[in-house]
C-alpha cells in the first residue's frame, strides 16, 4: 500500500530564552487514502506541533523544523517555499482545528470564509462560490444552509461551528485532512454526529485523514490505524485493534486505564504514572482486585447518606431570561434556561447533572448559589431560604457553598499569584485575617491539592491546565465549604489528568466531608464520580435515579440517547 502521506526523521525545535528545545524527536509517519491515523497522547506530547510542521505553520523564526522527507502522494514538499505551500495548503491538505471560534474570524459572514478558501484555489465566480458553499453546507449537514452562509461565527453553536469548519477544510477536495481534537469541547451527542460525519465524508472522497485527539474512545470510533505520542516520541503503533485490545507499552495501557469505566465502580481511576513505574503490571485482574468496590459496600454508603436530612432542597426553580424587541425593548418571550426543577441534596452525597450544552445544568448550579437570579421557586440550605439572603446573610452563605468553574485559567486573575488567589477568599470572608498564618494556611492547602508551597509566588500562566483546576479547587476549599459546585470542571484536561483531578476530588470529600454538584456532559464521568444522576433537557428534569441504575436501565428516551453516544463504550477494565 503506497502512503498518501509519507514524513521521515521529523524533528521539531523551540527557541525559549535564547536556547533551542527538541520537542519532537525524529518521528516517523504514514497515512493511507481510505484510512484514518489516530494520532494520540496527552497535551505537549507533540501531536499537534508535528501536524503544524508538516504543513508550514509553525513561526520560521521561533521554531526549527528538519526532516529526511515529507511527502504528499510522491511529491517532496519539505523544502517548499511559503507561495508553494499555499497552493499545497486546502486544496491537497487540510485541517480543522480544535477551538473553531479562534478559528473563524468573527468580523466575517461564515459562507464568506468558505467561499474564500473556493476563489483562492479555483477559478470560479462568486456566484458559483456561493452555490458550492451552501451545497457544502448541506453535505457537512447544517440546518439552514442559506441562513448559516450569512450568519456569523457566534450565531452559531460549537456544533454548528465545526461543522462551517469541517467544510472550509474539504471545500477544495483535499487528499488529506487533518483533524486536530475536533470534538473535544463537545456534547456527546454532538461529538458522535461530527465523527459519523467525518468517516462519511472519507468513504464518499476516499480522503486519508489524521485525527489528533487524547480520547482513546474516541479513536475505537474513527480510526483504522493508531500512533501513541509521548514527549515528542511515537512510542507504540498498530492498528486500532492492536492498540486498543492488546496495548504493549504501559503509557498507552495507562491511558486506556485512566478513563473511568462504564462497566464497574473503582475507589479511584488508575493514573498513567502508576503504570509507568509498573505498579499495575497484573493488568485489569490487579486494578480489579484492588480498586473495584463492592455492590455491598456501595450499599452501604448509601444508606449511611441518605440516613441524613437534605443539606439543600430546591423547590420549583426558575430562570428565565427575557427576549426583548423592538425600540422600546418589549418582552415578547423568554428563555427558560432552568424551569420548574425540584430535588435533594444530601451531607456527603454527590449528585450528577448532566445534558447537552444549553440544556440548564450551569444557569441551575449558579442559581443555587444566586450568582444567576431565580425568576421564582425556592432554594433551601440547611433549613435557610436562600432566595430571600440579602447582604451579609448571602456572602455567608456564598461561604458555605462554592463553585469550581469550567476554564480554570480564566476564573484566576492573571495579575495575581496563586498564593494571593487563594488567600483572598479567607480575607474577605474573615475567616483569617493574620496574614502569616494565612499564608501558611495557603501552603497546606496547595500541599493538599498536589502542588508545592514553593509555587505561592507564581502566576498562573506559569502553570498547567491541571495544576490551575488544582488551584481553583484549593481556592474553593480556602473558606471551608460543605456544598461544592463542580461546574465542567474537568472537561477540558487530558484523560490522565482528568484521572488525577477526579481522584483528588474524591479524596478531598471524604477527607473534608463534602458535598458536590457535578456537572458534566461527560456521561462516563459523572458515573464515576456520583451516586446519584438528574438528566436535564431544555431547562427542565427528564430523569433522576441512583448512578448505577440510570447507566444501567434508562427509562426516559434522551437519557438513552446520551449513553448511546458515548464514544468507543469498550473500556481498559472489559
């Protein structure tokens, strides 16, 4: 079989402060027409940077790019010059980033960016443009095709947004696209349509593809073969079945391990470290045996939690925003982001939310904690009315229950260090107001969450997108909270990071006797973290049930829709 694409020896190199850095170590890649590559590892393996690389994107004057050869069907494109590579670049590879709104350009119409990539590497009118858009369009399957060409990127959702991106990639009928974590930041549902909508496309172009992406579930979907990165090495690669089923190196066993089962419940998740210091070499029988908790203890804790009263209790609860018109800004209709929710909350439980995005499960944690103002109902913490708090009552309450948000980085001041970030809660709570022993109390509590007490002076550009979820959960704990709202909070982190933020957080609870929300649309996860799940659709509850049997039998119809979407539903433990 003779490759599509053909890259031999690839190195990669950055200058930092004066010195160069070797990021990718002499990578050898194909990929075939007809086939997909899943090309997997953690961030700052080097998965994207090789890709960028391979397509001259990379900035000439901070990095260095070298390589035996580089080839598209035959043709050597390593030395190429920048006016040959953008006649290389859309029309015989493309690519599809992973945050589709950096991507597209705000100030554009969508169907005007498309149309630009036709006019550049085809000699069309623009009528002509148009119409190939629109029939793009409705081949990427978007509703509305006329009406999305004059729409612009925010009118439209991460779904839709992909989808005008996918086909900006194969408007020129590249021979290979690049897939860089194209679905990372979606709903399940939405991340299933798009990969069914990328092998369609392959089968009827007959395109190879590489798909970049840390989610090994996600790749038992999409591709036929698979190269494991780490530290700018290919460390393991085969076909998907070879690599999923009979993994040889314990990084890639270590990944599989690390995502949370979907078949049993483990104490905590596996982490890829363990398996690189050959702590698990007696494979799934050893992290059975070790991990797996029992259906009688399982039990047990149970009742021990719902032997207690309610912590909260939420009665009827409403949010609605209202849609205005016209010169005087007349309501004529309203948002129902969360409408009519009632449940319980009990000490020590964990409750999952879960849904697609825009379903209600954020506007509902953050009208709990009246940060979004109900419209009507009641919200009750132990035994106090919190829609009626005012002043000092509230941020008293605001102290009992707080919130870990999705984006860690843009949730901390960048002006501030973390040691201050974290101090500043108990300073305004007064909870310590000797600055000595509040500094010292800010290093236990980064000790506690995994970092060191050395990092108090850092900013948070300084750190990774774990170790700043870190910093936003020791921020949280700072006023000793007994409800924590989890908000997305490890949606958008590596598999093997996930692993270990979900096992401190686990840790913390049992350790601090707290209670969580959970919200997530990441239905594997809530499973692992909960012990009991509320689906929610349009604003409103389809579904409420013990974790275990939600996952198990589904009775409501969306309910089993999520759970059907779930990417490669196989696990390391099967």
């Amino acid at each position: 079989m003779t490759s599509l694409l053909q890259v031999r020896n690839l190195k990669v190199s950055f200058s930092r402060d004066g010195q160069w850095s070797e990021a990718v170590h002499g990578i050898d890649l194909d990929v075939y027409a007809g086939r997909t590559l899943g090309l997997v590892g953690e961030s700052g393996s080097g998965k994207s940077v090789s890709s960028l690389a391979v397509m001259h994107l990379l900035n000439e004057k901070a990095s260095r790019i070298s390589a035996d050869s580089i080839q598209i069907e035959g043709d050597e494109i390593k030395d190429f010059s920048e006016s040959q590579m953008a006649d290389v670049r859309g029309k015989r590879i493309a690519m599809v980033f992973q945050e589709p709104m950096t991507s597209l350009n705000p100030v554009y119409k969508c169907g005007f960016q498309v149309s630009e990539i036709i006019l550049q590497h085809e000699r069309v009118s623009k009528a002509e443009a148009k119409k190939r858009v629109i029939e793009l369009f409705k081949q990427v399957m978007l509703p509305r095709p006329e009406a999305i060409y004059d729409s612009y990127p925010h009118e439209l959702s991460g779904g839709q947004k992909q989808r005008v991106m996918i086909a900006m990639a194969i408007a020129c009928n590249p021979k290979l696209l690049i897939a860089d974590e194209p679905t990372t930041a979606l709903d399940v549902t939405v991340q299933l349509e798009i990969l069914k909508l990328l092998r369609k496309l392959q089968n009827e172009t007959g395109m190879g593809m590489i798909f970049i992406t840390h989610d090994l579930g996600v790749v038992a979907e999409i591709a036929d073969d698979v190269a494991v990165m780490h530290n700018g090495e290919i460390l393991e690669r085969g076909t998907v079945n070879e690599i999923l089923n009979h993994p040889q190196h314990p990084y890639t066993q270590g990944l599989l391990a690390c995502r949370p089962p979907m078949d049993v419940r483990l104490k905590r998740l596996p982490i890829v470290k363990e398996f690189l210091d050959g702590q698990w070499r007696g494979g799934k029988e050893q992290i059975l045996r070790d991990l797996q908790i029992s259906d009688e203890k399982r039990k047990a804790h149970l009742e021990q939690i719902y032997a207690k009263s309610p912590l909260l209790k939420v009665e009827g609860l409403k949010t609605w925003y209202p849609l205005r018109k016209g010169v005087f800004s007349r309501v004529y209709n309203h948002v129902k982001a969360v409408d009519d929710v009632t449940l319980e909350v009990y000490e020590g439980e964990t409750l999952g939310l879960v849904g697609e995005s825009g379903c209600g499960k954020t506007t509902l944690g953050r009208s709990i904690l009246r940060l979004a103002e109900p419209t009507g109902g009641k919200v009750w913490f132990d035994g106090i009315d919190v829609t009626a708090l005012k002043g000092h009552a509230l941020r008293d309450f605001r102290r009992q229950a707080q919130i870990v948000f999705q984006d860690p980085y843009s949730s901390l001041n960048p002006r501030m260090t973390i040691g201050e970030a974290i101090a500043e809660p108990m300073l305004v709570h007064c909870i310590e107001d000797d600055r000595t022993r509040c500094r010292q109390k800010v290093c236990e509590l980064l000790e506690q969450v995994g970092l060191k007490a050395e990092h108090y002076n850092r900013y948070p550009h300084e750190f990774s997108g774990g170790q700043r979820q870190r910093i936003c959960i020791a921020r949280a704990l700072a006023v000793n909270p007994r409800l924590v709202i989890c908000d997305e909070s490890v949606s958008a982190l590596d598999v093997s990071v996930q692993a270990q933020v979900l096992n401190l957080l686990n840790h913390l609870k049992e350790e601090r006797h707290l209670t969580y929300i959970f919200i997530s649309h990441d239905l594997s996860v809530v499973r692992f973290m909960s012990d009991r799940v509320l689906v929610m659709y349009n604003g409103k509850p389809v579904e409420m049930n013990d974790a275990d049997a939600l996952f198990e039998h589904p009775k409501n119809d969306y309910t089993k829709k999520l759970i059907d979407a779930l990417p490669g539903k196989r696990s390391f433990i099967n």
